[in-house]
C-alpha cells in the first residue's frame, strides 16, 4: 500500500470538510499519503467553486495542510483563498482534486439553485481544463438530516446527481455510494464526527486509489521521475499566519 500511488501530486481544493482537525485534511490526506501520494490541501469555508479562480475572503475561514505537516488555519480578513492558477504554479501537482458539493447544495432553499451551480462549477472546470491537468472531484456525501444548515437526503441526492453530470473535464467521485444515509453521525447534520470522518476518509481513500485516471497520474509522475513536491516552489508564496481556530462546526 505505501507505494501504490508513488509518483502522484495532488492539489486539493476542499471546502468545510478539509477546514478543521479530523477532517478529511487528516483522515483522507494522511491515506493517500501512505499509498505513496503528495497531497497539499487548501480549504474554503462556506464558499462556492469559483473562489478558486482569485484571491478572495472565505466566510468562515480558510485552512491548507502540506503534505504530512500541521493544519494550518486563518479566519477574518486575512482568510483569502489562493487562485488555482498561483497554486499550481507553486505546487506543480500532476492532477487536481475538487472536493466540494455543500455549501453550493443551497440546503435552506426551497427550490434546487441549479443555474447558479452550473455556473459556478464551470467557471472552475474551465479554469482546470485551461491548465490541462486531469482532475477529480469528490461530491457531497449524505451527512444526517438537519441540523443548523437543513441538510436533507433528498437534497444531497439531486445534488449529487446534477454534479455528476456537469464537472467534465473531471471524473465524478460519488460519495453517496460510500456509505447509507445517515450511516455516519455528524455534529451538526453536515460534519462528521472524528469516527465518521475516519470512516468516510479511508472509503474515499480506497475508491480514489482504485481510479484508473488517478492511476495513470501515478504512473505518468513515475515516468517523470517521482512526484513533484509538496512543498512551494523556490520563489513561492508563503501561507498567511494563521489565526486562532473558529468553533469546528462553522461550516
């Protein structure tokens, strides 16, 4: 298992799920880390997909974790994302991951903002096709039914299905066959507990190492001459200090 994914750098673009201790910036980057992988992670709270494309301020806070290294999080003014772009220059990874799906579900509407995730899912996907880089994105998995964000299964359903069908040049990573609605208890509805993230990590490490595409980003990075580095590149930039953690339900 140590080498299986040996040659593969990813980038990972996460969402509230990577923000905070025991999350899937511990449970499933330490995974895929000990297949082999480099793994950086960068997180934004509460935001939609294009965030990624420019500096911006995230709601509740931005995280990164480099490689095996500690969680570093930022909250207030100064949780400003990294655009993808800056990113990838700085990291050189050989496929991208997305992982994001909750915050753009628009739980607390009556009606499924459809249109708004379309656009907000394409702005990303084009930016990543531009860089020409395979990527995966990881959607929404069932979490438990309300809860301060009103997270319903029926929601994390259509959600899930309609991502399926709009994140091409990406491979759909479906996390609704990880597990049955309500299988791993949350906190608040939409975050696990540290059982529930330990679960829900190795499920999606096990079905991501599996990926043929993921795979062939290994064996492409072997050719290379082994994966690129975790670490900035010469000249990059460095992460802001980080801030005191918020509470670890904000989402």
């Amino acid at each position: 298992m140590q080498s299986a994914l040996a040659g593969l750098s990813l980038l990972v673009l996460g969402d509230s799920h990577w923000a905070a201790p025991q999350y899937l910036a511990h449970t499933l980057q330490d995974q895929l880390i000990q297949r082999g992988a480099r793994v950086v992670s960068f997180a934004a709270c509460g935001a939609p997909a294009s965030i990624w494309l420019s500096a911006r301020v995230a709601s509740c806070g931005t995280a990164q974790r480099v490689q095996n290294g500690q969680l570093e999080q930022v909250r207030g003014a100064n949780a400003r994302t990294t655009p993808l772009d800056e990113l990838v220059r700085q990291y050189r990874p050989n496929m991208i991951v997305v992982s994001m799906g909750d915050t753009m579900a628009g739980y607390v509407q009556r009606t499924f903002p459809r249109d708004n995730i379309r656009d907000e899912v394409q702005a990303l996907t084009d930016r990543i096709k531009s860089l020409n880089l395979p990527c995966i994105w990881i959607g929404p998995s069932w979490g438990t039914e309300g809860g301060p964000f009103l997270k319903t299964f029926d929601r994390v359903r259509e959600m899930s299905a309609y991502l399926a069908t709009i994140v091409t040049p990406c491979t759909y990573v479906d996390s609704t066959r990880l597990s049955q609605p309500g299988q791993w208890a949350t906190f608040d509805g939409q975050h696990y507990t540290v059982d529930g993230y330990r679960a829900y990590g190795q499920a999606l490490a096990q079905t991501i190492a599996a990926m043929p595409e993921v795979q062939a980003a290994a064996r492409a990075g072997q050719a290379a001459g082994g994966a690129a580095p975790a670490a900035p590149a010469q000249g990059g930039a460095r992460p802001a200090a980080p801030a005191a953690p918020a509470p670890a339900q904000r989402r």
